[in-house]
C-alpha cells in the first residue's frame, strides 16, 4: 500500500481535519469503553506537538441523517478533554457557522471536536457537496478511523478527494498490524473464531485457509459445523443453510488445515435458565441450548493456542455476556496471553472479540487489540477498505 503518512505533512499552523472513530459504546448518558478515545491520543499529541490546529470528525451510533441528541460528541469531547489533559473546544455542528467559529478561535496546537457527522444525511451517502462543506475548515486531511475505513463516506472517502490527506499513526498501525497476519505469518498460525452464523463469515474462512494451520470455533457458528457433521445441536443458535459449512470443511480437509469443534459444551433449557446450566458431551446435547464450550474444548483449544507462532481471535466461544457462559472465552483470552508472553505474534480482532477480551481482562495482554469492527473484518477477508483506497488514490 502506498499513501502518505503524517511525517509527509506540515502541519504547523495548519488546520487539520482529523478523522478519527469516537463511536464509543454509551448507556445511561455514559461512555463504558474509552479504548478508541484512548487510541486516538497519540494522533492528538502528535498534531500538538507539530502545532497544528485540529479539528476532530467523527460519527457516533445510528442517527440517520437528523439531529439527534442521544448521539450528540459533546460527552466525548469532555472525555477526551480530561484524558488528554488539555482542552478540548466543541462545536454543536460540523460544518455552518459553529464549525467556522469554533475552528477559527483554535491557536496553533489547539483541539476541537466537531458535532457528529452523521446528523447530516450527506455523510452516509458519500455527498461531495457535504464533504466540501466540512472540507471548508481545513488545509489539510488525516484519516486516521481504521473502525470507519469500510465505509465509503463523506469523513473517510470524499474529503480524501479535496484536501492534501495522509494516514493517521493508527490507521498506519491497524494496516501495518493486520497485513502482517495476511502476509508470511510465522507459523504455526491458528485462528480462535467465534460469532453466531458461519455464513457471515465465509468471506474470512476463505482468505485465511490458505495462511492458517487451524481454525478453533465457537459460539454460534460452531453449532452450524456440528450440524453440519450430523451432529445434533437441539434448540442452539445456528445458520438454517448447512451448505456454506460443508463447504469450509471440505476445503479445510483439502487444504490439511484442522477446524477443531467442540466436543463437549455447557448448556442450559433455554437462555435464561443459568441456574440449570450444565456440562454434557458434544453428542448429548439433546433439545437444550449449546450456550459454551466445555471443559474439555477449553484445554484442547489452550492447547493447540500454546503451540502457535500466530493467533488471531475474532469471536467469543459462547454468551460471555453471562457469568454462566464465560469460562470458554476466558481460558481461550489466557492462552492467548500465555502465547504472547512466549513471543507470539497475537492479534484481537472484530468488535465482540475485543469487547470479550476488555471484559475479561486480557486485551492488555496480546500484542494488539483491533479498533475496528467490520473494518478488521473486511480487511483480513482481503477486501478494498474505502478509506484507505482513498488515500492511496490521493
């Protein structure tokens, strides 16, 4: 890939417009994870320290185009203000007149963080005539949302077109980071994959076969194998659509790569029966619900993590949401872990993947926590990420 980075930029006195993914989760007026405003600092103290002037993007949930302020940036910009230890100014709109005000009050290495994007219907459909507007408050342009990189949007891809643009370090992180998975990856090189349906991601099976010596699956998408296989699931959560996993295990076959499945689970009568959960074999599941992997799935899985050069995790093993149905991803999290600390290369990506690895406690022990969702998805499918093809377009 080919795009230039920040190093390519001067940035002093500049105003910057700075694209960077602050969709952080929220509940009860709340941030409950401040890992991407945490990965955005180093961007932010870089700019500062070449005096630039910059002016945040971002988007936040699902506004649709309207002004809606459940998903106002206001509670970000306090965040980041205290985080960052200096001041953050905030607009109530990213482009109009309380952009223009608030951008040109900014001094050389000040902050300000713009009003979400998306209250502008123009920013989903990629409208340049929105992307002008927001481009009239700067010289230059940074993308440095790998989260939004997959979507072709007026923030990520447009703006790219009309300003001098260059790579954020984060972005140039994630590129860098998940390339090497999908370059000469040290091997062996297994992939902890969970999630709820095998056919959305058929995609990532597929450009991983080649690469990895072993799949680990869980979650959902592990009932879909079983099944698969004839195995009865009873009333677990798998795809209707058999076909799309007979046709990864006969590849994987072909390609003498393992799918390890679960041989035993944790189940329960139904979803919120935690207090009737239990341990059967893999063939006794009878008409309950496979919530976990069991006991012995955990270690067979630990063990084959143990012996990896690579790993990627990219789905919990079950519910880990639920205390009952945590054990699996947690003793996969620790062999991870255990990897690193024997010089493994070990990456976490995907957006419950991370969200598992925070809650239970091993995100600040592999060699990299993905920030994107569908972007790390899409990326190690092999996918063109709109955002960055942008900027090596420019």
């Amino acid at each position: 890939m080919s795009y230039a980075t920040l190093d390519d930029l001067d940035c002093a006195g500049k105003r910057v417009l700075l694209r960077e993914d602050f969709n952080v989760p929220l509940k009860d007026g709340a941030i409950l994870d401040y890992t991407r405003i945490d990965a955005a600092l180093p961007t932010l103290r870089r700019l500062q320290a070449k005096g630039a002037r910059t002016i945040v993007l971002s988007h936040l949930g699902r506004p649709k185009g309207v002004i809606d302020d459940r998903y106002s940036l206001r509670l970000v910009a306090e965040a980041l203000a205290k985080r960052l230890g200096a001041p953050v100014a905030f607009a109530d709109d990213c482009t109009g007149e309380p952009a223009r005000a608030t951008v040109a009050a900014l001094e050389p290495g000040g902050i300000a963080l713009l009003e979400n994007v998306r209250f502008h219907a123009g920013e989903e459909t990629n409208d340049v005539t929105f992307a002008r507007a927001l481009a009239e408050n700067g010289d230059l342009f940074v993308n440095d949302a790998f989260g939004a990189a997959h979507r072709a949007h007026a923030s990520t891809e447009a703006l790219a077109h009309l300003l001098p643009c260059a790579a954020g370090p984060l972005l140039e992180l994630e590129i860098r980071t998940l390339s090497r998975l999908l370059g000469s990856p040290e091997r062996p090189f297994v992939c902890a994959i969970g999630g709820a349906k095998v056919r959305d991601k058929v995609a990532l099976f597929t450009h991983l076969m080649d690469r990895v010596d072993a799949f680990c699956v869980g979650g959902g998408m592990a009932n879909t194998f079983l099944a698969a296989k004839g195995v009865h699931v009873g009333r677990s959560l798998r795809d209707d659509d058999l076909d799309p996993a007979r046709e990864i295990l006969v590849r994987a076959d072909g390609s003498k790569v393992q799918i390890h499945l679960p041989s035993d689970a944790v189940v329960a009568p139904s979803f919120d029966a935690d207090d009737r959960s239990h341990v059967v074999a893999i063939d006794d599941v009878g008409d309950e619900m496979i919530l976990d992997i069991g006991p012995l799935t955990a270690k067979a899985y630990a063990d084959a993590l143990s012996r990896a050069k690579t790993i990627v995790f990219n789905g919990p093993m079950g519910v880990y949401e639920k205390e009952s149905y945590r054990a699996g991803t947690r003793a996969v999290g620790d062999a991870i872990a255990r990897a690193t600390k024997h010089a493994g290369f070990t990456v976490v990506g995907g957006g419950d993947a991370a969200a598992a690895a925070t809650l239970l406690g091993f995100a600040n022990r592999v060699s990299h926590v993905s920030t994107g969702g569908g972007a790390t998805l899409e990326f190690l499918e092999g996918r063109t990420l709109p955002g960055i093809a942008a900027l090596e377009r420019a």
